[in-house]
C-alpha cells in the first residue's frame, strides 16, 4: 500500500543555531530520500495542531508559556538543549497536527498506515516542561485526539534510542493507553528503568551501550510485542526515532536500516491481528542524516508492506 507522508516545509523554519544536533537539515534528508525511493507520491500539508488538542496533554498555562516565549527575531533558550526562533512555535504546532491529521484520516477510515516526517521531536516534552529538543508531546497529543475520535485504547510503540519520558508523563497514569519503549539506557534522559511500569501500561525495556543488533532485536521481539499483543489497541502509533543507527553521533547503537525494517514489520505483525493494521508513525531523533534517510525509507517502505 501506498503510504501518505503527512509534512509541512515550514517546519524546516524551526532554527536551532549552528552545532545543534537538531538541524534542519533532518527533515530535508528525510523528505528527499523518500523522494528518491518513490515512497512520497501521497505528501500531505499538516495544519497546526489548535490549542485546544495541545490541552488534551499539556496544561493550558504551559501551551499560552510556549506560544508567548516565540522570539520575534533571534532565538531563546528554553533549557540548555531546547531552542526557540521566530519559526519555532509554529514548527512545533505543525508537528503535532501532522500526527494529529494522520490519525483522524485513520479514525474515519480513510487510511490504514500512515508516515509523518516532522519536527522539532515530541517525545520528550512533558505534560508541564519542554526538554529534549521537544516542545509539545506530539504523539501523545495525538493519542488522545485518536480517542476523541473513538478508537478508545491507543499504544504507542517508541524505538528512538532515548526513552520517551513525556509520553511516559502523559500515559503513565491511564490504563486506556500504552507505552512501550526500547531504549539505550544509561543515556539521556535517564529515565526508563524496567521498574517503571505505570498502571500496568508501561512497558520499559532498557538496552546497553554498543549492544548488538542480534541482542536489541531479541530484546524488541520478546520484551515489547506481547505487552502490546495482550493491550490490544484500536490503533498504534510509532515514535520512530532512527538515532539507534550505529552512524549517529547521540548514542552507542549497533542498528542498521534493514533492522529498524524489521522492527516495523514485527509492529504490523500485531496491528494486523489486534486492530486492522491501524499505524501511524510520527519521527523523532536520528542525527546522522545519512543513517536518517536510509532508516526512514527501510521504516516507510515496510509500513507499506501488505
């Protein structure tokens, strides 16, 4: 199946500073190996998220903080790895109303599958604080938009190598949602220890510095799919970060391509059985835009297998 690339130009207006792993260039890299691969014939416009979705996960007084810190020239430091410029805030909202988009378009039955190439990242941005390079928890907001639109039990799936605390903040408290992550741990942000469960709904499966493929695959396999087989959500969302790739600079990872593919391939395994294939996967890190590009299409051309 042909899968849609939910994106917006003006998210590459997100301006980060020289040096900053986080780059522009990302999402480029992204888009263009898509193109190359013939994988971005559907590319849709994401439109930003409305304040009122942002307040589905974030409290009302941290959405109008963030809106109101957009610098009108220059740039602003929200923590020592979080920057704004003037493109910034929009950039963010454009993210979170990609995944936004992509899941109301499931909900109605209008796709199955579904790619957003975005950024800034969301994983790390909690309910209350902007971390991580994030600043709006995109797919957890999106979560709770697919349940407004009536698929009632949501999973998100998180592979990027650093755990995703804010989408831990966000469900950790609610049976009706699930997170399970994979994640390079000790590593930034310290968070995702097996202890930390949730209600029963979190899933943590920490892995060593330098482990190999073999191992991180097992670890995937085994730790991960039978929680989400066993939650059985109506839909499931991907925080696809590609920074495991053994070329990026953020992490000690052994990952390929090929293995992120098969990561993809086991997720679809369970959507198939548990809710009609329903998947929509949001980016989050990957910092070497050789091993971006390369993953991203492993990533989407397996979300198209039937």
């Amino acid at each position: 199946m042909a899968v849609p690339i939910f994106t917006h130009p003006d998210m590459i207006r997100h301006a980060t500073g020289v040096g900053h792993p986080e780059r522009p260039g990302r999402l480029t890299a992204v888009l263009d190996a898509l193109a190359d691969a013939g994988l971005d014939h559907d590319r849709r416009a994401a439109v930003e998220a409305e304040v009122a979705d942002l307040e589905r996960v974030h409290p009302a007084a941290y959405v109008r903080t963030v809106l109101d810190a957009s610098p009108e020239e220059g740039m602003r430091s929200l923590d020592a790895d979080t920057v704004l410029s003037p493109g910034s805030v929009r950039a963010a909202r454009l993210a979170a109303g990609a995944v936004i988009d992509a899941v109301r378009s499931v909900a109605a039955g209008d796709l199955t599958r579904a790619f957003c190439a975005v950024r800034p990242p969301g994983h790390h941005a909690e309910p209350d604080r902007a971390m991580g390079f994030c600043l709006f928890s995109s797919v957890a907001v999106a979560a709770r938009a697919a349940q407004a639109a009536g698929l009632t039990r949501v999973a998100v799936i998180d592979f990027d190598v650093h755990h995703g605390n804010g989408t831990q903040a966000a469900f950790e408290a609610d049976p009706t949602l699930f997170l399970g992550s994979i994640h390079q741990m000790p590593l930034y942000p310290g968070t995702g220890a097996a202890s930390e469960t949730g209600v029963g709904n979190v899933v943590n499966v920490p892995v060593a510095p330098h482990a190999a493929r073999e191992s991180w695959r097992a670890s995937f396999q085994g730790g991960l799919m039978p929680a989400l087989e066993t939650f059985a959500p109506d839909l499931i969302l991907i925080s696809s970060g590609f920074d495991a790739h053994r070329r990026d600079p953020l992490a000690h990872q052994s990952l390929e391509a090929e293995d992120f593919a098969w990561a993809t391939r086991a997720v679809a395994e369970v959507a198939r059985r548990v809710c009609g294939g329903r998947i929509v996967s949001s980016l989050e890190g990957g910092y070497d835009l050789e091993g971006l590009g390369r993953s991203a299409v492993a990533h989407v051309h397996a979300l198209g297998e039937e």
